[in-house]
C-alpha cells in the first residue's frame, strides 16, 4: 500500500499591496547585482591601467586634478589619454552611485526598503541597461495596451506584429571593412528602410542593436539588430519576408545561402499540457492583450544586454570594451521607425516638437531616457502592516547599495537588504533628517551636501530642515551666478561649534 501523501498547500493570496513591496524588493535585489557588475568592470578597467602604469585616484575629482600625472602627459603627450581615458570615464561613471532606502522599525525589528537608485547613463551600465529595459518596456506596454491609427483602428487587433532580426555576412571577422561594424549594420538597415518593398509593408517599429561574440570565434563578433515591428495585413508573413530577404541580401551583397534575415511573427511562451514550455503565435485580434505584451516584451529585451564584455574565460574583455567605446559614439543604437518615430506616447526625448530630424540616419544621440521619484513615497508600502506607509513611519537611509547584506532565498524576508553592524559608530548608511522629501534627500545627495546635513542635524547645529534650505539656496545662487563658487566659503569643514558638539568617538 502506497503511503499517503498530502498535497501541498495553496499559495497564500496576496495583496496588491503585498506584490507592490515584493517588486521592490527583488528590483532592489536585481540592482544589487548588476551594480556588482558594475564594481567588478571598474576593477578591471584599473588593473588595465596598471598595465601602463597608469595608477587611477578614488576619487573623481582627484583624478581631474592630477590628470596631467597621471596620464604623464609630459611624458607620453596625448597618446595615454587617447588610449585609456574613455575607459577612464566609464570607471568613474560605474562607481558614481547610491541608493535611497525606507527604513521602518526600530532595533533589531528595523525593514529597509528600496526606493530609487541613482546610476550613470552610460550604454556600457550594468544598472542603466537594466532600468531603461524596464522603462522602455513599460512605455511600450501602457502604449499598445489602447493605441490606434490614423483611421481609428486599434494597433493590436488590426497590424501583424513581427519579429524582425538583421544580421550581416562578416567572414573573417568583417563587414565592409570593419571588425566593430555596428555603424555600417546601421546604415544598412536604414538603406532597407527606404526601398519600396519596405514602404509597403512595414506600418512601424522600434529597433535595438545587439552584441556578442561570435559561437565559434572564426568571424569575430555576432553584430545584429533585434525589432518590433507592425506589419500591414494585407501580406502574408512568407510574402513578407521573401520580399525584404531580397532587399537585404543586395544591401549587404550577401551571395551565401543565408540571407541575414530572420522575419517571423511575433510569440510569446506558455506551457502546454504536460507542463512544457512553447511558443504561442500572436494573432491581431484574438490573442489576449496579457499575451501579446508578453511577446512585445521579449522581443524588446534584447535591446539591453552588453553580452560581449565577458571573454569565454569569463573576465572583462577590455580591448573590445575600448573599440565599442570608440566605435558606438554618437551612434544610436536604440530608435524608432515608422508611425512610432514622433509618437508622442513613445517619446523619451519629445521629438515630436523637436527639431526635423532624419528618421533613417544612424548618427545623433539616443533619447534621454530618464527614471524620476515622483510618486514614489505615495506607492511606499510599510513592510510590517503591508500597507501604504504613513508619512511618519519610516526615514530615508542613503548610501551604496554593496555596503548592505541581503536575505538569503529562503530567508523569511527573502533578499530584503539590511545594514550589517559594524560594530562602530559610523554605518554604511547616512540617515536624512526628518521633514526632508525624498526629492530633496537625493538633490542633496547628488550635490555631495546630504553628509553635512545629517552631521548638523546630528549635532544638534540647528534642525536638518533649515540647514537643507540654506545650502541648497546657496547651491541655487552658484549655479544662477549670483555668486562664484571660487568665493565661496569653504563649508566642507565642520564649524567648531560642531567639532565640540560632537558624539564621543565619532570619526571627524
């Protein structure tokens, strides 16, 4: 007799709120990770610079005032620079970060919990790859959701969504000349972008150029674009394709018997009955809207993913990170085509009131893509209540998100972060005076003024309310010219008055 098994029990229902405070919580855990993505690419980057006994500062004001040192400009001209500064740059833009946490309970009972993070822009940005994915995907997904063109006709139901992936032929590593040939796979697809066969089928789309190493290393690099795209009805997929595969095999003078071009509608994934996973065609009109999103989404992904900076070996390939930064400046890797080009709903960068701009050429900046704060105390869940926070019922902590530790998998509070004890008085972590927005805390911070602040506050040197406005009236005068930052007095000593006012031990 077999013995009795009981079955497992139902997952608890959760909230609304309780799924808000787990999604900030995993995305507190995933831009953990990638910011250690981050640390470990800059740590590269200064034992490249060992190799030419370039020795980097910590500090990125100090390496612009020793610039000349320790580039050995008298020594070597430009040509270090030339070199080794764009790598420069990016180090400095890794490290450049901090995140803005809630802090509920007291004593061993303490929650943090995620609220923004601040992070370069920089296309090679383990952090900003991650968080412009999500805001670009996001725009897509609020946009596909109710869109309709010119004649009334609803996106989803009316266009065929596609799939569009572009490659060139690179035997030996080249494509027109060139082993980094993004730029010239660019200008090939906006030569596509212009015959007639493309006029006539595609309605819009959106792109993203693609990096990573070739499988078998003998051509080099695997350089390849991924769309988006609407399709008129009134041609077949097979049509479709046929006729674009034509175009393209004669941009790129491709004889072989692979055209480049892989043109299929778009799917999403979904388990079958036996529990496997398989793909699932679009159908415009009929696929629900939960499953078109899901196919949009994983095609965009793709956009964000700096695969190639990793070696088989699995180090930083620093030779390839210096011909991407030489190579993609002023390219636009990401963009729009079509009816999407100036959608207002789609615009980052309000091109729909800029200037004309050529829709087809490669060159110019990519769109501004920005997070912002707003709204981000109001959606602040108190993790012990699982309710929206109380104004009152937490403070904001500041600092690097790799000072903290963070909850195991199966830990009860499941990769939540939480500051070690150190065992001293400093912490990892700076805590805002109370009355201050999370805006104001983080302009602070951004301003290197936010240290000051607390150490005041703390001191007991007039409230951190009052302090926050004069400073950031006096930031405010600077930066209108009313007054100049050299005659200004130097304030990033602390007053007697606060040297005396001072907790027992603590570090000045």
């Amino acid at each position: 007799m077999k013995p009795y098994i009981l079955p497992p029990l139902p997952t608890a229902f959760k909230t609304d709120f309780e799924r808000r405070h787990l999604a900030a919580v995993r995305f507190g855990w995933r831009m953990k990770s990638k910011l250690s993505d981050n640390e470990k690419l800059a740590a590269a980057i200064v034992d490249h610079c060992t190799l030419y006994d370039v020795h980097l500062p910590a500090d990125r004001k100090d390496y612009t005032r020793t610039r000349k040192t320790v580039l050995r400009l008298d020594e070597y001209g430009e040509q270090l620079a030339d070199l080794l500064e764009p790598l420069i740059k990016l180090h400095y833009a890794l490290r450049a970060t901090f995140g803005t946490y809630a802090e509920f309970g007291e004593g061993e009972g303490k929650r943090l919990v995620p609220a923004t993070f601040f992070y370069s822009r920089h296309r090679l940005d383990y952090a900003w790859n991650l968080r412009k994915s999500q805001l670009v995907r996001q725009r897509y997904a609020e946009y596909l959701a109710t869109a309709c063109d010119a004649h009334g006709r609803r996106l989803l139901d009316f266009y065929q969504p596609i799939h569009l992936t572009l490659t060139a032929p690179h035997e030996g590593g080249l494509f027109r000349g060139k082993a980094f040939y993004a730029r010239e796979l660019m200008q090939a697809f906006a030569q596509l972008r212009k015959t007639d066969a493309w006029k006539e089928l595609v309605y819009a789309g959106e792109y993203g150029v693609e990096v990573k190493r070739g499988k078998s290393g003998r051509h080099g690099l695997h350089i390849h674009t991924h769309s988006f795209l609407l399709q008129h009805p009134e041609f077949t997929v097979n049509e479709a394709r046929a006729r674009l595969e034509i175009e393209w095999k004669a941009i790129t003078r491709n004889t072989s018997g692979y055209s480049g071009l892989q043109y299929e509608t778009l799917y999403c994934k979904k388990k079958n009955a036996v529990g496997r996973l398989e793909k699932v065609r679009l159908i415009p009109g009929v696929s629900p809207l939960a499953d078109y999103t899901q196919g949009v989404m994983e095609c965009i992904k793709y956009h964000f993913k700096p695969d190639c900076l990793i070696t088989t070996a699995g180090g930083f390939d620093i030779p390839l990170i210096i011909d991407v930064l030489a190579n993609t400046h002023n390219l636009r890797m990401y963009s729009r085509f079509g009816a999407f080009y100036k959608e207002p709903a789609l615009n980052f960068n309000r091109l729909h009131e800029a200037k004309p701009a050529d829709e087809l050429s490669p060159e110019g900046q990519e769109e501004v893509i920005t997070a912002s704060s707003d709204g981000v105390e109001e959606r602040l869940i108190d993790p012990r209540t699982m309710q929206l926070a109380a104004p009152d019922s937490y403070r904001w902590k500041v600092g690097h998100p790799l000072s903290l530790r963070y909850r195991g998998q199966a830990s009860y509070q499941a990769r939540e972060a939480y500051e070690p004890h150190t065992g001293s008085h400093s912490a990892p972590l700076l805590t805002a005076p109370p009355g201050l927005t999370l805006k104001e805390v983080i302009r602070l911070q951004v301003n290197g003024l936010l240290e000051k602040v607390c150490q005041y506050a703390e001191a007991g040197v007039g409230s951190g309310r009052d302090l926050a406005d004069t400073l950031m009236d006096a930031l405010e005068a600077r930066k209108a010219g009313r007054i100049k930052a050299k005659s200004a007095p130097d304030d990033s000593k602390p007053t007697p008055e606060l040297r005396a006012r001072r907790a027992p031990g603590r570090k000045k």
